[in-house]
C-alpha cells in the first residue's frame, strides 16, 4: 500500500494503538503529523519515523479544544503544504461505575474524546475543502461505543457519539470527496489495564508472550500494531469507495459493525395505550430482546 504524498495528523500518537498508526502510516510512505499532550513520548515517535527515513513533525498538545485542533492541522500545511489524512485516536480513561462517577472523571473523557474528535474532524475538513483535493477522515471508536460496558458509562458514551459522527459527516462531506469511518480497534494496550479482566493479558503482552487464538481469535484483540493495517487501508486510495463505516480489527479478526435500525416492529390503529404494549409485548416486538455488553467482560450473548 503506498501512501506517497499523502500527509496524515494522528491524535494521541506517541504510544499505544496511535503510534502504531503513525508508524504504519510513515512505512507506507505517508507524512506524519505525530502529536501527544506528553512532549517526551511525542518526539520519540517522530524520532522513530524519521530515522527509518520517513517525514514526520511533533505537536504537543491536548487535544479538545478548537486551538489544538488548528495548531494540529497548521502544523501539517506548514511543514508539508497540505493535510489528506486526520486520524482523531487520542483518549483517556476514567472508569467508575455510574453511581461513583465524578462529573470530573465524565467531563475530561468527553473533552478529549467526543469534543476532541469533533474539534479535529471539523479543522481538518476545512482545510480539505479548501484544498479541494479530498481527504479522509478516520474517526476511532470502540467496542464499548457499540455494546456499552460495565464501569464505562463517559467512554462509551463518546464512542457510541463518534460512531454516529462517522455516519454523519460521511453523508455531509460526500461532495468534498472526503471519506469518513470509524475504526473500531481492539488491542491490548497499558489503558485497558483497568479493565476487569484485562489486566493479566496486558502484563503477558508487555512480556512478550504470544496471545493464543482464543485471544486473536474469539476475543478478537492483538497488538497495536495489528489494528494500524486498517488505518493504513482507510487513508489509501484503494478505498475511496468506503465511507459512513465502522470497520473493526484486531488479533487476526476484521469485521464490519451493523448499524443501528429497527428489527421488529407492531402497528396499532389509533396508536398505542400502555395496556396495549404490555399485552403484545412478548410475542411481537419484545420477543426476543437485544444482548448488551462485550461478550468476554461479562455482556450477555
């Protein structure tokens, strides 16, 4: 897959899933824009780019806010004349369950993914429009954003929101020429460590232990560096065709995520009372109730 000429920005990249982007996105002949609210980790990144021969500038900063977002996309015209490519990966995690979740541990998870995401989406659209050359937009989101998750209520609510931006926006730029997904990754990272459960696969992961295939597998999660493919796929020409999707990968499992639409519905004349719900409810519209959850955390199947 070559990717010369192209410029990318990906949010959040100096570890984790965000620099395996950059990384794959560099060996693919792209021009990085790397960037991380921690300077040391961000220019080790780029370093790493650059000594492999690739292009590459640092930004620091948080993303979130409509400054971060344009110091983002300025500082790829201005190193490399033009912006094809933004990437929005940066994230936290604050997870409590509902009833000990601060308005703290809700607002700073939404900052930096739903508004950060938005704020990068809307820079880098403007500046593709202006170009007129197209672009892409590659949005991150989450299984939690499409099954939801115990302890996860702000991650998944900005996940759930970031798919629906992809929906969205695919339909808004279309006539830019500019794509929009969501890469729905699934990897084993230090952030998912306060996961319930996850803790011992990141400590084997950080070992250097092979992931059996009931990991790669049923799980479906890897490395990092098995989910930068997808990203590397999306910013390529070879899908121009692709757009409004939520494309899923990690360990050896690509998949393609459903979106919502209705799968049973009832008619009444004149509408519906209470009563009438509650008499028809088992055997027409309630008779077989959606699963919720991530299978392998405890949702139901």
């Amino acid at each position: 897959m070559n990717l010369e000429g192209k410029v990318a920005v990906v949010t959040g990249s100096g570890r984790g899933i965000g620099r395996a982007y950059a990384l794959a996105l560099a060996q693919a002949g792209c021009a990085v824009v790397v960037n991380d609210v921690d300077a040391d980790v961000a220019e080790a990144t780029a370093d790493a780019i650059s000594s492999a021969g690739g292009r590459v500038v640092a930004e620091v900063c948080a993303v979130g806010s409509t400054d971060a977002a344009d110091q983002l996309v300025s500082g790829a015209v201005n190193a490399f004349g033009h912006l094809d490519v933004m990437c929005t990966n940066a994230g936290i995690l604050r997870d409590r369950v509902l009833w000990n979740m601060s308005d703290d541990d809700f607002d700073v998870v939404i900052q930096t993914h739903l508004r950060g995401t938005f704020t990068c989406a809307r820079a880098a659209v403007r500046q593709m429009r202006e170009q007129g050359s197209g672009g892409r937009i590659v949005v991150v989101s989450s299984i939690a954003g499409q099954r939801g998750n115990f302890g996860q209520t702000n991650y998944a609510a900005a996940k759930a929101g970031i798919a629906a931006y992809a929906r969205t926006w695919a339909m808004e730029c279309a006539k830019h020429n500019i794509t929009v997904n969501a890469i729905v990754p699934n990897a084993i990272t230090r952030m998912i460590s306060t996961i319930p459960g996850m803790a011992p696969l990141v400590e084997a992961a950080e070992r250097g232990e092979p992931l059996p295939d009931t990991v790669r597998k049923q799980m479906g999660m890897g490395t990092p560096d098995d989910v930068a493919p997808l990203l590397v796929f999306l910013s390529s020409d070879e899908a121009a065709g692709v757009t409004g999707q939520c494309i899923g990968l990690g360990g050896d499992k690509l998949s393609l995520w459903a979106h919502p639409k209705e799968i049973s519905v009832a008619y009444r004349d004149g509408g519906w009372t209470a009563d009438a719900i509650a008499e028809v409810w088992s055997t027409s519209v309630g008779s077989e109730l959606e699963t919720y959850g991530i299978p392998f955390l405890g949702g139901t199947s």
